[in-house]
C-alpha cells in the first residue's frame, strides 16, 4: 500500500467514525436516525468494507482488518467476527453496525 493510499484510508475511517461519533451525540438516548441517515451510513459502511477487503473475497481477514487501523478506533476484530470462522463477513460488519446505530430495529 502506498503512504498517499494509507493515508486515505485512514481518513476515510476517521470520517466515517467522526460520523457515526456526531451522529450518536446528535441522536441521544434514543438512537433514532432517519432513513436518509440509515442508507448514507449503510453506503459508507459498504465503501469502507470493500476498502479494508483488500484481496476483495468478500471478507475481511484478522491481517486485513489490523492493516486498515479499524482496531484503533475501539472495536476488535473478535467483536466483529460473530461466528469465531477467523473472518469478518459483511452480514457480520453490518449486523454490528446495525445493533450499535438502530437501525432495522436493533438497539445494543
């Protein structure tokens, strides 16, 4: 990976983390977010998986994730990876996402 690719990267996950952060403050006790909200997060998501997927199979691999600085921001991979298969699928990166921002209902 070359310092300008890193470098986007990682500024692409610190504004996608400095949204969720604003978003979460903004939203309250309640975690309620409008369906705009829920679908430019979603995109987001989807964009920064794809990104951290570097060999793109459509997970995300311990190295990959340790690579990409996700762990820096609070959230292990082990938390991601809900069925202990050594992988982050996006099912598994989205269900987290969900539970932790309310959306489809689920709340953490």
């Amino acid at each position: 990976m070359t310092k300008s690719t890193h470098l986007v990267s990682k500024g692409t996950i610190l504004l996608l983390v400095s949204i969720l952060n604003m978003q979460s403050a903004v939203a309250g006790s309640c975690y309620k977010h409008n369906e705009d909200f829920k679908a430019q997060l979603m995109n987001k998501a989807a964009s920064l998986f794809n990104q951290v997927d570097k060999n793109q199979d459509k997970k995300i691999s311990k190295e990959e994730h340790h690579n990409s600085s996700l762990s820096s921001y609070g959230v292990s991979f082990e938390k991601f990876d809900e069925d202990k298969d050594e992988y982050i699928s996006w099912e598994e990166y989205k269900n987290l996402l969900k539970d932790s921002h309310n959306i489809d209902g689920k709340r953490v």
